[in-house]
C-alpha cells in the first residue's frame, strides 16, 4: 500500500489521546480499537551487561539540573488493562518530579488530530499555541529528555515545543497482568515536535508527528531522525513499526536495568535504519539474524569474527554510531 493509500485508508482521524486526564484507557481502545502504548515486546526488559547507563552520552552540553517541582504519589492500584482483571498494586513514588518544560520548551498535548488540507497529511487538531501541559516522571526521564533536545539543536533539528500523549498512569501493559512502564513514572509517549518559526523549517509541516509514519519521503525521513536522537538517550523505544505505535513514540528507561539491544522494537529500527544508510534492501525481520549482523559489520567497520549476539560493547558501540549517523543525516560518522 502506497504511503498516502494508508493515509485516506486510516482511522486515525479524530480522538487520539487521553484528553484533560490520565485515564485515557477506555476513550483511546473505543477511538483507535488498540491500547495507546506499552504492548512491550516479549523479550524486553533483556538481561543488561556492559553499558548500563542506557545511553552513550551523546549530547551537546552538560545536564542544566532540575527546574521541576517534587511532586510525589502514593501508591495505588489498579485493574486497566489487566488481563485477569484482578487488581494491581501501583508502587508509590517518592522521588516523582512534576515539569512543564525541558530546556525551556513546553510539553503540549495532543489529543486529536486532523487532515491538512493541504498536503492531506496529519496534524493536530488544535493549531498552536497551546498551553503548556504538567508532566509528571522520574528524574532518569528529565535527564534523557534533557539530552534528546540537546541533540536536536546538535544535529540541526531545532524545537519550540514537545508534543506529548502522556507520562505517570498507573495500569498494565495491554493484554497482560504487568504493569506498565508509565505506572512507575519512568515512561513518556511523545508524538512528535514543533520546529522553530524562525528560520529554515526541516519540514512542510509545522509540526511533525508519527502519524504521519507512512510519508516515506517526506515525514518519515524527520521521525527517522528523530526515533535516532530519542534511542541515543532512552533505554527502550517503541515505534511505528508496531501497528499500536503509530501515533507516539513510546520511551523509558527501563526502570534502571539498562539499554534494551536485542529487541525486536530495537532491531526493526536498526534494519531501517541500515538499509536506508547501506542503500540495499535489509529484511525488518526485528532479530539480529544473519543479514543484520552483516550489515551492522559493515556499517562499523568490524571484523567478521566479531559476534555482535555476544558481545555488548561492540553492539553498543556500533548502535550508537549509526543512530548518530542518522540523527545528523550523514554528516557525521
């Protein structure tokens, strides 16, 4: 199916967040007929050796510290989206932050969207300004969202607001009796970005969101790049290679047990990624198999008798030079 077949065919048209509160379970199922996030794969979180930070450090500029008030929850419980329907226990979170802004740009909601009429791609319903939005997640969030916008600026991809679809609910991952990543405020969904005004915009769009996933030579080459800043700095991404990732980017930390490698969420990025840098077809099978490992070798230059299954270091190594090969659109190996 062609990109804008998809877009005429899609039902995303309309209700595509949890509107003023956090309860946004049962309006997105009835909106979208799938859970908004967190149908994390089967094989994350993985056993984590080596690099443990979750990120390479790949910023521009040093952490600014936190000019986020504390704003700490008790727990709770709850039975969204758990698949027994049998009530969960959500843990309290002592060291819970509440922010409006990172590096100075508002986080802004997004609940609906609507078609261009100009380019009939997606955009969000309510034209900007809009008012800036409290989200409320750990310090570990702040501090990758600090180093994805600081790599933004670094890899000439300027903003002047984060779009988000929401951080702290407490509730399982869809279909199942785990809580998600979001019921320990370590998670945020973002849909995408407003460039700046001022300037060269990268896009046509005012601003750039992952509905527009399908765009393959407009939008996506943008949500390409900016899927590459946020994995430099976030332990897990989810995107829209899952059918239910098609309006966000899902992004944690793992709840501090490190960078996700081996996931097929990880490796169905990378495969694009490959194949877009290597100019050759690369399967997006989401397993390091035979074809993937040979073009990572490529990509980074390693011996073949490297065994990027095995050894962390080098696949963290090598991620993390074709992730910034992407963000910076190929200036900068």
């Amino acid at each position: 199916m062609t990109a804008m077949a998809y877009l005429n065919a899609s039902s995303y048209l309309g209700d595509v967040g949890c509107g003023t509160s956090c309860g946004c379970g049962k309006c997105r199922d009835a909106a979208l007929g799938y859970g908004y996030g967190e149908v994390y794969e089967k094989d994350e979180p993985e056993p984590t050796t080596g690099n443990t930070n979750g990120y390479s450090g790949v910023y521009a500029g040093p952490w600014s510290g936190f000019a986020e008030t504390p704003c700490p929850t008790g727990a709770g419980t709850t039975t969204d989206r758990c698949i027994s329907k049998m009530p969960k226990a959500c843990p309290p979170i002592p060291d819970l932050l509440c922010m409006t802004t990172v590096r100075s740009l508002p986080f802004e909601y997004v609940d609906k969207v609507k078609r261009d009429s100009v380019t009939g791609l997606y955009i969000p319903a309510v034209s900007p300004p809009r008012p800036a939005r409290k989200s409320r997640v750990k310090p570990s969030v702040i501090r990758a969202l600090e180093r994805f916008v600081d790599n933004m600026v670094r890899f000439g991809l300027p903003v002047e607001a984060v779009l988000s679809a929401g951080t702290l609910y407490c509730r399982c991952i869809s279909n199942s009796d785990r809580l998600s990543n979001h019921s320990f405020g370590d998670a945020i969904d973002i849909v995408g970005v407003r460039w700046r005004s001022s300037g060269a915009s990268p896009s046509r769009l005012r601003e750039t969101i992952v509905h527009n996933w399908a765009d393959l030579s407009g939008e996506r080459i943008l949500l390409r790049r900016i899927n590459a800043c946020l994995r430099l700095v976030f332990a897990t991404v989810i995107d829209y290679h899952r059918s239910d990732h098609r309006d966000h980017f899902h992004c944690d930390m793992n709840r501090g047990h490190g960078r996700v490698l081996r996931g097929s969420s990880t490796l169905k990025f990378v495969q694009e990624a490959l194949e877009n840098v290597l100019r050759r077809p690369v399967a997006t099978t989401g397993r390091l198999d035979a074809a993937t490992h040979a073009a990572l070798r490529e990509f980074g230059r390693l011996s073949p008798t490297v065994d990027l299954a095995r050894d962390t270091a080098a696949l963290t190594s090598v991620l993390d030079q074709l992730f910034t090969f992407v963000a910076s659109a190929g200036r900068i190996r």
